[in-house]
C-alpha cells in the first residue's frame, strides 16, 4: 500500500502511518492476510526513523489490526468488528460531509472549518472522554 | 528505548577566555534512537560535540559517552573504537586521493564494511583517483559520511552531515542514517535542516548560548505545541490567560494570540468562560517551535 506522511501537522508521525493502515483495512484497499514491509524496508522507503514504524506496527499488532510474525513480517488481520467500524466510520463521514457543506454555505473557507474542527475537539474532554 | 543513555553529561561547561560557549549543560540522549542537536550557528553544538568525543576538553563539569568518561585519555580511546564521527568541516587529507583516503581509513577500524564501502563510492559516483584538494564541497562531504557509514558503530556523531549536499544528496543522507539506526546505531546529528530533522529525529534538543532549551520527543513536541488564536467581543483580558504551559501572550486590541507549550485545553477552556467570540487551535511546527524557544531565551 502507499502511505504518505506530513511532518508538518501535529499528529505524530506513528499515529499517521497507523491511521493509514487502519482506513486502508476499513476500505478494503487492505485485506485480511495482506502482508506490509518490514519495519527497515517502510523505515528506508518512509525516509523516517524505524521507531516510527515499530511503534505504529506495535500498536496495531496491540489493537488487533496486525499480527507481527518474528523474521517474516507484518500481517493484517481485518475481523468482523474492523468491518462494522467501517460501516460506522462510513456513516460518519456522510454526516461530516453534510456539516462542512453547510458550513461552506454559511460563507466559512476550509480552513475556518479545520481550525474550527481542532478547537472543539479539544472542548470539553468529558463529552469526547470515549477515547 | 528504556537503555542507559549513551550520551550523559552534568554540568559540562566549556570557557574560550571570557566568553562561554557551553554552559553547565546537562544532557541525555537515549539509545537507539535518532537524536536531533538544533542551534544557531556559535550556539555551542560543534564544541559540545567536541567535547563528548574528547578532542576539546571542558573547563568544568563531566559526562559519559557508551559509560566512559569523556576527560580519561584511557576509556576515551575505547568509546572512539564504537563511534563513527562526522566532523563539521570534513577534515580530510587534501594530497590523498579518494581510493587512498578510503583504504588509509579502512586499516583503522575492525567494525569496518567493505562491501558498505565500496557500494557508496558507486552510489556518491566519487571519482576514486582524483586528490581531496580538488573535491567540491558536497564530494567532501560525500567521501566524509563514506567513512562513518562504512562502519558499523554503536554511536554514530555527525556534526552538520548536510552541508554541501544538494536535494538529491540529502535525500540519500537520511536514508542512510535511517538504514543505520535500522541496524541499531544510535545517532546523534546536528543540523539547520530543519524540514529533513522533522522527518527522521525522534528526539530534539536544542541548545542556544551554550544551554540546553529543550530536550524532548517530537512526538510529544508535535502533540502539545499549539497555537490558539482568540477573539473577544471587548478589549483582550490577556491577564487571565497565565496558565501554566503558557509560553507567550499577543494581545492587540480585540485580538490575542498565544503560545502554548502545554495544556491547549485549558486555555481553549478558559477563552469559552470569558465568551470569547472566535477560539481558533493550530499546531506548531518544528521551525515555529525552535524559533519561539530561541527568541524567548
């Protein structure tokens, strides 16, 4: 798969890759068995420190998301519950694109919604508290 | 990640007459991993650097690169068996010609690779009969960074790998140092190249007139560093925003824009009790981070 990363933004740079795997076995575009390059080949092709790839592939192997066999590889492992939070996801972003249409409506530039976007997922802990 | 730092100082200052170059610096730098050295130019890196490796000697204070102390002539001689050192003006031997350059430096080091070796002479196309003195720049640099990448250290010190190397060369450069933390070389680098840093480093550390800022992950620099800007309806209370992790206020007129190196939340909290008319929340990138640090020191 291709992976494409942004220094720039503040999500670290593990969260990205893992992101990336995650939506790609949401989508489809990755299926139940597909292997991923090892740590050192994604690291080298990445241009980023190995310990980025470790520690997303780690924490995906802990999610349930990759199965990490010693020497040969990482392996994705797509379960019904990644399928329904696909669906979930899906849904989601259908209710997202009516919401930024509405607010391109309203007259708001995609970075007034973005930036909107980051100030009220900051706001308050206690209502997002689920992860 | 959990490893004894390769790399502990306490205290370690270093005087040129009346003027400090580094002072009482404490550092500690990890294992295993790809460390960034950020500064101005005369922060006090290259004598820092110096310093670890022996070849300049403290006025006061102490530390340990691989646990051995860096002011015994003994255990000094041991570490620089296990580090490979990139020096900032490539001090090459200017009637040697690259193949020479590359034999003489071969016979020195039992961790050396030939096959490494010979493989970068063919990817930098060095041109192997031609003399040191008549290298450009970037070839100098080139034919430096064959030398450390040849070997196989357990720590490896570039001081300014970048200089000199076009887009291309630089590109070529990271993969190599990622290649080599792969191998489980810690590396330790520093740099101006800001955007290239961002992409490898897992670990920053920025030093200016010879203290140390900042010693942290960039992980955990990219996560809390932000950018709030506020609008209110009247006149900014800047006053009620020193909130710890706070690091700067701009307050004009009915605007305000702060600086936070922590605890975003609390401030964006804070900006809805005084019914602020506008909260806007942005990262920060490494450049506005290292500049901000910087300019506030």
């Amino acid at each position: 798969m291709f992976f494409k990363l942004n220094p720039t933004t503040s999500q670290p740079l593990y969260l990205q890759l893992m992101q990336q795997v995650r939506h790609a076995a949401e989508t489809g575009a990755l299926q139940d068995g597909d292997q991923l390059p090892g740590i050192r080949t994604l690291a080298e092709e990445l241009v980023v420190s190995p310990n980025t790839v470790a520690k997303a592939y780690s924490e995906l192997e802990h999610d349930g998301l990759l199965e990490l066999r010693q020497g040969s590889g990482a392996f994705v492992c797509v379960r019904r519950r990644t399928r329904s939070l696909a669906d979930h996801v899906h849904v989601a972003r259908r209710k997202l694109r009516d919401l930024i249409e509405q607010l391109r409506d309203d007259g708001l530039s995609n970075e007034e919604i973005q930036r909107a976007f980051e100030a009220e997922l900051l706001y308050p802990a206690e209502i997002v508290g689920r992860r | 990640m959990t490893d004894a730092p390769v790399i502990l100082t306490h205290g370690l200052t270093k005087s040129f007459g009346d003027a400090q170059a580094v002072r009482g610096l404490n550092l500690s730098v990890g294992a295993n991993r790809i460390t960034a050295f950020l500064g101005q130019n005369g922060a006090g890196k290259s004598t820092t650097i110096k310093m670890l490796l022996g070849m300049v000697r403290p006025s006061c204070g102490e530390g340990t690169v691989l646990g051995k102390r860096i002011t015994d002539a003994e255990e000094n001689r041991e570490m620089r068996r296990k580090v490979a050192y990139v020096a900032e003006d490539k001090p090459l031997y200017s009637y040697m010609t690259v193949e020479q350059t590359v034999r003489f430096a071969s016979s020195f080091y039992p961790d050396w690779r030939e096959a490494v070796a010979g493989r970068l002479l063919n990817e930098y196309k060095l041109p192997s009969q031609r003399k040191v003195k008549k290298l450009s720049k970037g070839m100098r640099t080139k034919l430096a960074l064959l030398l450390a990448f040849a070997r196989r250290p357990e720590l490896l010190i570039l001081d300014e790998p970048s200089e000199g190397l076009d887009p291309v060369g630089i590109e070529h450069l990271l993969q190599m140092l990622v290649a080599q933390a792969a191998d489980g070389v810690t590396i330790f680098f520093s740099s101006h190249q800001i955007a290239e840093v961002e992409r490898v480093a897992d670990h920053i550390c920025i030093l200016d007139s010879g203290r140390l800022l900042l010693n942290a992950s960039l992980d955990q620099l990219r996560q809390s560093y932000r950018r709030i800007d506020l609008v209110f309806a009247s006149a900014a209370p800047d006053n009620e925003f020193r909130i710890a992790g706070v690091e700067k206020i701009q307050a004009k007129g009915h605007q305000m824009v702060l600086f936070a190196k922590s605890n975003a939340e609390a401030v964006v909290e804070r900006a809805r009790d005084l019914n602020a008319v506008s909260v806007e929340v942005a990262p920060v990138g490494l450049r506005e981070i290292f500049l901000e640090t910087v300019k506030e020191n």
